[in-house]
C-alpha cells in the first residue's frame, strides 16, 4: 500500500485527490492543516477521502505518527520550502505545489536533504504535459525551424473576484514569478531544448492595489546558453469577459522556420518553415494526470515527465528572476 500525506489544500491540488483512487494499493492516509485555521476538512469532499483519513493540526506529527511514503504539499506558496524540507528529511518523497522553495538557501538545503535521503520531489508543472506544447517541443526536437534562438512567451490571468489572503504579503505569497512565471520558465526550456545564462525582469503592482505585494504585470528578458534570447511577460490583467481564463502563448523562432502556441479560447500549434505555408500540428493524447505520472516513476514504472532536477531548475530560474526584478539588476543563471 503507497501511504500519501498531504499539508494544506492551497493551489493546484486536484491531481493528488482525484488521481489517489485511480491508482492500485494508493491511500490518503492523513491531512494536516498549513497554517492554524485552514478548512483542511473540506477535502473530505473529494474521492481521495476515505474513513482511515486523520487529520492533523500539527504536521510534525503527523509526518511522525503517519509514516507516509509520498507527502504532496500545498501550502501559501511561500512556505512550500520548510514542509518539503521536513517531508524529505522524513525519507518522504515530495509533490509539491510550486515553487518548491522561495529562497536559494531553502532550495539548497531541500536539493541536499533530498540527495541525503534518496528520495523524489517533484512540482506541479503541467503544462509540459498539455499537448500544444508537446506538439511543439516535437517540432524543435525533430529540427522543423532549425536551431532556436528567439523565443516570447505570455502568461495572462483573469484576477477574478478575489485572491487568497496570503497573496497580500510577499513572505506567504512569495511573489507572482514563483507563481505565474515558472510555468513559462519551465516550457520555454521544454519545447526550445535550452537552459538559461542569465536574466533582467521588471514587475509591478499597478491595478490590483488592495494587494500591495502581488505584482501584477511584469516582464523578463532571459540570455539563453546559446546566445539566443527569451522575454516571458506576466499579468493578472485579462479581462473578466475574456473567453477563458488564461491566455498562455509560445513563438520560437529559429533558422530554418518559426513554431507558435496559443492557448486560451482557441487552442492550436502552428508550424512555418522556409518550405512550407503556414500549418497547425496535429495535437497529441499527451494529458494526464501528475501524480499518477509520478507514482508510475515511483513504482518502477516509465520515468516522470520531469527529470529530478527539472523542478529544481524551473524554482531556481524563478527565485532568481524574482530577485533580478527586486534589484532591478541583470543576475547570472
């Protein structure tokens, strides 16, 4: 039986509850709240809760009492770093809500007690999973447009009625690029096949005042290692009538032809060359759940969408793309 623990219910963590009763031998042991009052109890709701299920106030014990296999962590993003940090020092292997850790250190110490325990962590990006962006990873992977060396990408969210209250302070929210940017972070490096060298942001809170410590809209303009270069914007500006809720787009332009992403309203992965007319990819059957990919790797099955160091990276690009804004300075990655 694979015993999964989960602190907090903040963000993305549907994959975990809903896939938990699809896998064989897999339990939602215990809950633990990630900070005093949170309403741990409403995920009785989902398919994960059984009557076994305990809930616990204090994660500490819970991580002692419990004796869990995987810990999925979902707390304000800002304090995912110390619960994956006691998760992997437990012998625990971690999915966590990104980004993993919201500072270097913290992220170095989770790098180190994963290392020393032998363990996975692995984070909530999916979006490599969605199948424009694997359309168009296969592209570049194939050479369609030749060597990539311009790359723009968008991520655009409606605000909505209201955020969280953690999302007023930088030290429980962390700071949008953790937040919104590191999906594009992390798929700029999957489809283009590229790592970064360094970079220069800017970002600021302009609508949303009443959150004074949410950036709302923000540019980075990132060197990448082969001399090419990559701006990534972000905003919570979409409109409310938009057609959906998010607006996620890719363009990479390489040396022989051009792959674009959109994906929002309209969904599609267009391909042009220097021998062809502009046309759209057939998509691929590539979504699936995260965590079900996960446990697969777990349990001697194929390997996880992300490599060990992929999450790693994509929190390490954010943090310091974080900080370059702060600075306002260019900073080496």
């Amino acid at each position: 039986m694979l015993r999964v623990a989960q602190i907090g219910m903040q963000g993305h963590f549907g994959d975990i509850v809903r896939g938990i009763p699809e896998i064989q031998d897999c339990q939602l042991v215990a809950v633990a709240r990630s900070w005093p009052d949170e309403p741990i109890e409403k995920l009785s709701k989902f398919p994960a809760w059984n009557p076994q299920t305990r809930v616990y106030d204090d994660y500490r014990k819970m991580l002692d009492e419990a004796g869990p296999d995987v810990v999925s962590v979902f707390a304000p993003y800002a304090h995912n770093g110390r619960f994956n940090i006691a998760a992997v020092h437990h012998g625990c292997h971690v999915i966590s809500e990104k980004p993993l850790a919201a500072t270097m250190d913290e992220l170095n110490r989770l790098r180190a007690e994963r290392d020393n325990a032998g363990v996975r962590v692995t984070a909530m990006l999916p979006m490599r999973l969605h199948p424009t962006f694997t359309a168009a990873h296969k592209a570049v992977e194939d050479g369609s447009i030749g060597e990539p060396f311009l790359v723009s990408a968008q991520k655009s969210y409606r605000w909505g009625t209201d955020r969280p209250w953690y999302f007023k302070l930088r030290k429980d929210y962390g700071g949008s690029i953790p937040w919104v940017a590191i999906h594009a972070i992390d798929f700029i490096r999957y489809v283009t096949g590229l790592d970064y060298a360094g970079v220069t942001a800017r970002q600021a809170v302009k609508v949303h005042r009443d959150y004074p410590q949410c950036e709302d809209c923000g540019a980075l303009l990132f060197e990448m290692t082969n001399g090419g270069q990559a701006t990534l914007t972000f905003d919570y500006l979409r409109p409310r009538k938009a057609g959906s809720h998010g607006d996620d787009r890719l363009r990479v332009a390489g040396s022989k032809g051009i792959v674009e992403v959109r994906l929002d309203a309209r969904t599609f992965c267009e391909l042009t060359t220097n021998d062809r007319e502009p046309k759209q990819l057939p998509l691929p059957d590539s979504r699936k759940n995260v965590f079900i990919d996960f446990v697969e790797e777990l349990r001697g099955g194929k390997p996880h969408f992300l490599s060990p160091e992929d999450p790693f990276r994509a929190t390490e690009v954010a943090i310091k793309a974080r900080d370059a804004a702060d600075a306002r300075k260019t900073m080496p990655l």
